[in-house]
C-alpha cells in the first residue's frame, strides 16, 4: 500500500507506475492522477509542441531504431495480423500498395477527401476487406478516417458492410468503386 502525493488515497502498489529512481520504485502519483494531468489541454498541447519540435522528431526517430520498440512492434503487428480479420486487412493494404507502386492508381495523397475537402492521406477499404473488395476504396483524409471507422459496427464492418449512412454516402458521391483508379 501506497499514498497518493496528489489525491492522497492509499492505493495497492499496482496502482503506482514504476519508478527506478525512487526509493521504493514507484511513482509518487497515482496511475489515475497522472492520467488526469496528462489529459489536460495544457499538457496535451505542450507534448504535441515538443513532438513536432526538430528535438522531438529526432527522439522520436532514435527511440523507433531500438531494439525494444521494433520487438514490440512486432510483437505488436504478429497479434493484429494473427487474426482471420487482421489477415484480410493486410492483404487489402498490400495489394493497394502494390497497385499504387504499379502506377495502376494514385497515391491517396494526390486526391482530396471525399468527406471535408482536405488533401487525403489514407485509402478507406469502405465495403471490407475480402478479396473481391480491394479496390473498393475511398480517399480520406486521416481525421475523417477515424471518424468513419468509430461509427462503423466492428462486427458489420468485419462481413464488408458498415453503417449505412456511411455507405449510401459513398454511394451518392458516386466514386465509391476504385477511386483514383487510372483508367
């Protein structure tokens, strides 16, 4: 058992982060507290400045080149794609990189988001990742991207549907079947 510097409750020591430097080797702030300071918009903000900073952009390049984090990426990577679904997905990826590396069809970044207009970043597999679908792509942009996939079902996306709005959408904007597809 352990006090809280900050909310002052005594927690079980799983409730700490660990903490080498520190007598006891724990965090002297609960897991919960560190949570609520990390959150807020003042923190948040200043992590995003030191992230886009040259300084941040060069930590963060040297600590992908460790050992750890390409073991954990992998570790990472093996249990997503280990799944029928993860399998599927990558398998959509691959052959639109393959494609777009063939000349058979645009970069996604070449063409703007069919929901908001921005330059896209990312290609939507919009009706699922079965074989017969691969090209069945939108372009989006990432923010939209991640909207669409938190308003898709997880369980409907999986069979190649997804909320319907979503698809009739794509359907009336009239380039839901191999966007950026040269002719």
């Amino acid at each position: 058992m352990k006090q809280c510097t900050t909310c002052r409750s005594v927690k079980p020591v799983e409730g700490f982060h660990k903490n080498a430097s520190k007598r006891d080797g724990l965090q002297s702030q609960c897991k919960s507290c560190v949570a609520d300071y990390d959150s807020t918009p003042a923190v948040r903000a200043a992590k995003a400045a030191y992230n886009a900073s040259p300084a941040g952009k060069a930590y963060d390049a040297a600590y992908k080149k460790t050992p750890a984090r390409r073991e954990s990426q992998r570790k990472t990577d093996a249990k997503r794609y280990a799944t029928p679904e993860g399998k599927l997905k990558q398998q959509a990826r691959n052959a639109v990189r393959h494609a777009v590396q063939a000349g058979l069809l645009d970069r996604a970044s070449t063409l703007d988001c069919l929901h908001c207009g921005e330059p896209a970043q990312e290609w939507h597999h919009w009706f699922g990742y079965a074989k017969a679908f691969h090209f069945w792509i939108l372009p989006l942009c990432r923010r939209c991207h991640q909207k669409v996939h938190k308003i898709s079902t997880p369980s409907v996306h999986g069979r190649g549907l997804q909320d319907q709005s979503a698809v009739n959408s794509a359907h009336e904007c009239g380039s839901f079947v191999g966007a950026g597809v040269r002719p």
